[in-house]
C-alpha cells in the first residue's frame, strides 16, 4: 500500500515561523505551501519550493483567504468571483515561482475558512474546480471524503486525493469537528498514534462521541501550527512505515488511484 504524507507548510511571514519547515520536509511527502494570504511570501515560497526539489517532495498550492491576522481561519463575505481570482492569482504565483526552480506544482489544497466556504456552496464549488482545470488539468485536488469539493472536481475532471487529518477530531458524519470545541484539536502522542494506526489497518477513524466510522482516505495530513506538529508528524510516519506502507507523493497516488 501507498499513502500520502502531507503537511501545509511555510505559513510564517518575513522572520517569523511556525514550524522548522526544514525538518518537516524530511518527513513528508507532499508540501501544500501558503502562497502570500493567510501566511506566506515570496521568499518563503521561494525557500519552501526549493526544499521541496531537495527531499523530492510534491508541491502544492495552499491558498487562503486574505486574512493575515486571522490566519485564513475567519470568513469573509467576497463574491464568488473575488473568491476565484484570489485562488488563481495565489495558485499563479506559485507556478510562478515553481517554474523559475524547475519544478511543477502537482496539486492543491484549500486552507481553513476559503475551503469552508467552497464546502458549503456547490456553484462556488464549480466555479473554483473549472478554473483550476482550465489553467493546469493535471492538477490534483485534496479533498475530504464526499465534499462538494471532491464532487465538483470530479465534474471538472480533476483528480482528487481523499484526506485523513490525524490531528483533528471528527464527528458522526466525518466532518471535522469546529476548532474551537473541546477535543477538535487533538495533541495527545498516544491518540494520534491510535488513530492512524487503526485508519492504515482499518480503514476507520474512531468519532468524538465513540462512533466508529469509515475513513475511505490515502493521504494524512498533519497541520504545521500544531503545536508539537513536528514530533506529530514523525509519530504518522513511523506509523506508516511500521504497517509496512510506503510513502508517495499526491500526484503519484491520484494516477494510481484514478487510471
């Protein structure tokens, strides 16, 4: 079996960091890079794109809402056409800047509040996945499990690549429960172990209220701001490696999955 490991990375701003981007790289499969909004500038981006060439890690774009203060977590009311070019000018840049370093961007994946947003609204869903197709068909979509976003990229015909987040806690539905209930967020090292172990062998994550649910993912994703987010993400790999699965990049698994 392959599985994706992936993290969304340099979210910091100027000098500031959230996580050793450096190490974290070492571990992950695919990067999702914060491209200038909720996180993010050209250098970083630049820096995150090189590191990604180094360790042979996919790049993806992670594009947010312009909310800096709010780290992309707050909704703001734009239109659907302001929501569109924001993500094709973040998505733009970084290609942009992929291509000056001699590599591709191979995927994509929403952050926070933006992809909240394109979840709930099955026009706005549209309107996103046709603009990711027109400007590169080859992209890869991470998406949760039966989203509007997984649906609507599927009628773009964009391939798309379920996620699993080990660090977050779901409800009866699979959906991810919101951060600021208790027990959203989880940072327990022998939980997180648990749940990734039984989401490889099982194929199931265990709910916030004991239920017990499929989990029909390939790729786990472990946030940056996490505190502890680095050892988080070498607990998943070992993890992975311990059931005898085998990393792969987004691009690689979507091919594989969907050809």
């Amino acid at each position: 079996m392959k599985i994706d490991l992936n993290s969304d990375m340099g979210e910091g701003f100027g000098p500031y960091r959230l996580c050793d981007d450096e190490a974290m790289m070492k571990l992950v499969s695919s990067a999702n890079i914060a491209c200038g909004f909720h996180g993010g500038d050209p250098e970083i981006m630049g820096r995150m794109v090189r590191l990604a060439k180094l360790n042979g890690v996919g790049i993806g774009a992670h594009p947010g809402l312009p909310d800096r203060r709010g780290f992309g977590r707050r909704e703001i009311a734009f239109s659907p056409d302001e929501l569109r070019q924001q993500m094709l000018y973040q998505l733009g840049a970084l290609m942009a800047i992929a291509k000056a370093e001699g590599v591709t961007v191979s995927h994509i994946s929403f952050h926070a509040a933006m992809g909240n947003m394109v979840n709930r609204d099955p026009v706005l869903a549209d309107l996103m996945m046709d603009a990711i197709a027109t400007v590169d068909a080859g992209l890869v979509v991470f998406v949760t499990h039966g989203s509007e976003i997984q649906l609507a990229a599927r009628r773009a015909r964009l391939k798309t690549l379920a996620l699993f987040l080990a660090d977050r806690a779901y409800d009866a539905g699979g959906r991810l429960v919101a951060r600021g209930l208790a027990g959203a967020v989880i940072k327990d090292e022998a939980a997180v172990r648990a749940r990734v172990r039984q989401f490889l062998l099982e194929g199931t994550v265990e709910t916030i209220d004991g239920a017990v649910i499929a989990m029909p993912a390939r790729s786990i994703l472990v946030h940056s701001d996490t505190p502890g987010a680095l050892e988080l993400a070498g607990i998943v790999r070992g993890e992975i490696e311990a059931t005898g699965a085998a990393l792969a990049p987004a691009a690689e698994l979507a091919r594989l999955i969907q050809s």
